[in-house]
C-alpha cells in the first residue's frame, strides 16, 4: 500500500477563515480517505471519496480528487476552534485492508 | 451500534517488560487492525486480523505479536519492551464486505516505557 504525503505540515488560522490542507500519492487508487485525530485520540472518519469522483461535500468539508496530479485536498470552511487537530489522508489502492498514514497536517484554529 | 473500545487506556511498563493491549471491534466488524503512532508521527501499521488469523503485517519485529478471538475482539502482545516502543497504540476495526477499507478507531492506549 502507497503512503500520502500531506501538505503543508502546520497551518494555523483564525475562526472563521478556511483551512486548506493537501495530500499527494504515488500510484492509482480505490479510493482516499480523511481522517482527524485530536490530540492524543484515535483517529476520526471525515470522509471518503473514490477514484470516479471529483468532488465531495460533508458539512463543512469539501473534498477533491484529481487522479491526473495524484493529489487530494480537504477544505474546510468556516473553521471552529474545535477544528484543531491532525489531518491525515489515507489513499487506498484496493486490496489488502491496511491504510498507510503520512505525518499529517497539524491544524490550530485561534479565537 | 458499540464503537470501537480499548483497555486500558495509558500504560507504563519498564524496558525488558511484557505487555498485552485489548482491543474490542465495532458490532458487525470481523476485521481488526493494530497501528503504533510515535509522537509526532502518522500511525504506522503493525498487523491486521481477519477472521482469527492475521491477515498482514508490517515492518515490525516478531516480539509484536498478536490474538484475535472468536468475538472478533483482540490482543497486541510486545514482548522485551524497548524505550522505542513507547507511543500510542490505535487500534481499527472495519468489514471487508463494505468493500471501501474504511477503518474505525478506537481511543488508543498509550504506552510508556522507562
């Protein structure tokens, strides 16, 4: 299984700004997902988006894929303090269950 | 529906010790997988079990060991602990027949080793 690389590594914002974070992998996939983990916690299912969608949106969340650039990115708009948190991607090319985790990306919302 | 529950929840052992970290799967999930996240690091996989069997590995050393039981629940055994073992252990439950991988988390135990 491919490891995604998320970008940037830090990002910190106000309240109520949006918060931009990126992913990129290696080969073709099944699909990718995001995860969230508070501190110290387990990680937290935000959303999953597969290889013949371009697009998707969850609340505050909005997904893309673009297949061609081997990237994802996770927007979310209007952010909360209780957004901080670590962000990470986890694409997946089928078969085999295990996700791979890259570092993440540390985000701090401040009021 | 129970989510996924992990005891306990922190730990501290001393070098050379052993450990055995629970893991209890989500209603409906046969499919548990065990990540160590050292600190500022992703999670990083150690094993997977399917159906009482494992069902994978990764880069870990034999000392890693595991169970998984009848009741799809399972056990991280580590043996001769090392100071590098400390971190926190996340355990994931999922059902192969969702056909998407989407894996749920437990809280994790965290693990010291002196």
């Amino acid at each position: 299984s491919q490891q995604g690389e998320e970008d940037p590594q830090a990002l910190s914002i106000q309240e109520g700004e949006n918060a931009t974070m990126n992913c990129s992998y290696k080969t073709s996939i099944n699909n990718l997902q995001w995860y969230r983990q508070n501190s110290g916690r387990g990680l937290v299912h935000l959303i999953l988006i597969r290889s013949n969608e371009r697009e998707k949106h969850s609340g505050r969340l909005r997904v893309t894929l673009d297949t061609s650039k081997k990237s994802s990115s996770l927007l979310i708009t209007a952010s909360r303090a209780a957004d901080t948190a670590s962000y990470f991607c986890a694409p997946w090319e089928g078969g085999g269950n295990k996700l791979t985790f890259g570092t993440g990306t540390q985000l701090k919302v401040e009021l | 529906e129970t989510g996924v529950t992990q005891s306990p929840t922190h730990l501290i052992k001393t070098r050379g010790q052993q450990v055995t970290l629970r893991c209890s799967s989500q209603s409906g999930h046969n499919t548990v997988s065990w990540y160590q996240q050292a600190l500022g690091q992703g999670p990083q996989f150690i094993f997977q079990y399917y159906r009482e069997e494992e069902n994978g590995r990764g880069n870990f050393p034999p000392r890693f060991s595991g169970l998984q039981f009848p009741n799809y629940s399972s056990e991280l055994n580590v043996n001769a602990l090392e100071l590098d073992d400390s971190a926190l252990y996340l355990c994931a439950s999922s059902y192969p027949g969702l056909l998407n991988n989407e894996q749920f988390f437990g809280p994790g135990t965290r693990l010291t080793v002196l």
